[in-house]
C-alpha cells in the first residue's frame, strides 16, 4: 500500500462524519470532529445546533455518529461528545 492509499484513523473519521452529516443537518444539527485519542482509542466530537440539548442526541451520538466512525475505523473504540 503506497502512503497516498494509507488514512489516517482521523480522516477516516472525518470521512464517516461526512457521510452521516446531511440527515443530521436535516434536522437542524450537526456534528464536527474534535480529536481522536490514540491512548483511549476515543474520537471526540462536537454535537451543535438542535442535537444541543436535544434528548435524542445520546441516541444520535451511540446509535448514528459512533456507529459511522467504527464502520470505518474499526479502531476506534468510543465515541464521546465534547
């Protein structure tokens, strides 16, 4: 695999959010990369507009974000908002 073909665990993380961004800005929110911890194998994101303090953003971070990001960065292993 030549260095061009190899992303980085954080680009491959913005990649899946990327992905799930529009239906989150579909319904008035959006989600942004903060960081990813090697050590903790935690990526952190930043949820805003309408998913602050929306009682569903637990299930959109569990259930949509961390789902996308282990999809294709396996090694990750939590997803916290930030």
């Amino acid at each position: 695999m030549s260095m061009e073909q190899t992303a980085s665990t954080e680009d491959l993380i913005r990649e899946a959010l990327t992905s799930i961004r529009d239906a989150i800005q579909m319904d008035g929110g959006d989600v942004e990369f903060v960081s990813y911890d090697e050590l903790t194998k935690t990526a952190f994101v930043s949820l805003q507009g309408a998913c602050v303090g929306c009682p569903a953003s637990v299930m959109t971070l569990k259930m949509g974000v961390e789902r996308a990001i282990k999809k294709v960065a396996p090694e990750v292993e939590y997803v916290e908002a930030v």
